[in-house]
C-alpha cells in the first residue's frame, strides 16, 4: 500500500530556501534497513519550481526505514524514519515443506504454513485455521496431531504429520477460507521396516474339516499399511473360537 504521506523534496540555497527555477532531477532510496524494494510511480522525478512530489511511493517488507534523496552534485537529504507494517492477509505460503519419510512414520521436518500480506509479509495479527491436504497423487491418508492447525502470530506449525496407505512422491495443500491457497515442495514417501501384519483377504465360512472356499491372505506390513514386498517372514497361523451361551 502506498504511503498515506508522499515524499516531497525540496532543492535549496546554502540558506535553506526553495531555488524556484530548479528542475533537478532527484531520486529515492531506501537508507535502511537494506533488502526492501522502493517503487514509485516515477523515480528519479525532476523538480518543478524547486519542488519535487512524488507519488504512489510504497515498501515491499515490513520494517522502520529512511529515505534518501540525491541528485547530482547536491547535499543529500534523510527523511525521518516511518514504519512499514503488514497488510491484510491474502496468502498462504509454507515456510517449511514436509521432509521425505518412509509409510506411517512422522515427517522429520514438519510443515509450517505462514499467513502473508500481497508482499510476502507475515500477517501476525492472524489467528486464521489452516489445513492441510494431500494434493498428489490420490489414494494416500495424511494424519497430523491436528489438522486444522491455528494460526499463531501468523504461522501454523503443524506436528506428528505422516502419510499412510501409499507409497510415491507427493506434495501438500494448505488452505484457509478467504486466503490464496499454498502448496508444498515435493517430498517422497517409501516403504518403511515390517510394523504389523494385517488380513487382505479373510477366511469365508466353511463347514467342519472342509477348506474355506476363500483362504486366508495375511500381508506384511510398514507402519503405514504399505506391502514390504521384501520381507519374507514366517506368519504362525491361530484359531479364535467364539462360544456362544445359551
């Protein structure tokens, strides 16, 4: 947003007044802190009648800063130092994608999604819920402590995030109401260590001494419910009869 207060420069004498019939070609800078971007609709702007207005002036980053007029041989001027803070919320953006990780086990680095300005600024009044979606490919389950997250001072910092079900590469949607949505760098899921076993197909019912007509199909698997197609152990086969009380 532009300043509500544009710069106005003035070209002086040694006594400090307005040399009327200067058309002095003056520029802006940005004095402190450096990293920002000034934009104005014209800049360097020549004077006219020694004065040089300029408009629509704006800051990108949140910050206090000076400003620095120059031209030619001319003494500088500083401005005194004004404060540029965070716009409304418009955007999502993760500050920190989700990590690679095996099937069922919590990313080492977990997500973090910022609420930001149209200028990439942290909004830190904003409390605004934010969820978190798998966005490819389909069949996957995304599991978090919680999910959706609440903002605090403008971040949502997610924990215990894993995907289940699904092996392969894959990213993540973040979205809240009435903000544009964001979506992670890629990260990639594989099969983890054998965790659990775990019926594919159950037995049907049968009649005393004869074979189920469907057998039973136990699979090894992570701690994701992906297949260790690798793993070759021995599964123990239990019977649990059910009584039933007259």
């Amino acid at each position: 947003t532009s300043f509500a207060v544009q710069p106005v420069v003035t070209v002086q004498d040694a006594g400090g007044n307005t040399v009327t019939a200067s058309t002095a070609l003056v520029t802006l800078a940005i004095t402190t802190p450096a990293g920002a971007t000034l934009a104005c609709t014209l800049n360097p702007k020549a004077a006219v009648a020694g004065v040089d207005t300029f408009a629509a002036c704006k800051i990108n980053i949140v910050g206090t800063y000076t400003l620095t007029a120059t031209s030619g041989t001319l003494t500088a001027a500083v401005s005194n130092s004004f404060t540029i803070t965070a716009g409304s919320a418009t955007k999502l953006a993760f500050t920190t994608s989700p990590s690679s990780s095996t099937g069922g086990v919590a990313f080492a680095a977990q997500p973090v999604v910022t609420v930001q300005d149209a200028n990439a600024n942290t909004v830190t009044i904003s409390t605004a819920p934010v969820t978190l979606t798998i966005t490819t490919p389909a069949g996957a389950t995304l599991a978090c402590t919680a999910n959706p997250v609440s903002a605090v001072a403008g971040v949502a910092t997610f924990s215990g995030c894993n995907v289940r079900l699904k092996t392969g590469t894959f990213t993540l949607t973040a979205a809240s109401s009435g903000l544009t949505n964001a979506v992670s760098t890629s990260f990639t899921i594989t099969v983890g260590p054998a965790a659990q076993l775990a019926f594919t197909t159950s037995p049907s019912g049968s009649t005393g001494g004869v074979a189920f007509a469907t057998q039973p199909k136990v699979t090894v698997q992570d701690a994701g419910g992906n297949t260790v197609t690798t793993n070759t152990a021995s599964v123990d086969r239990k019977s649990t009869r059910l009584n039933s009380s007259h």
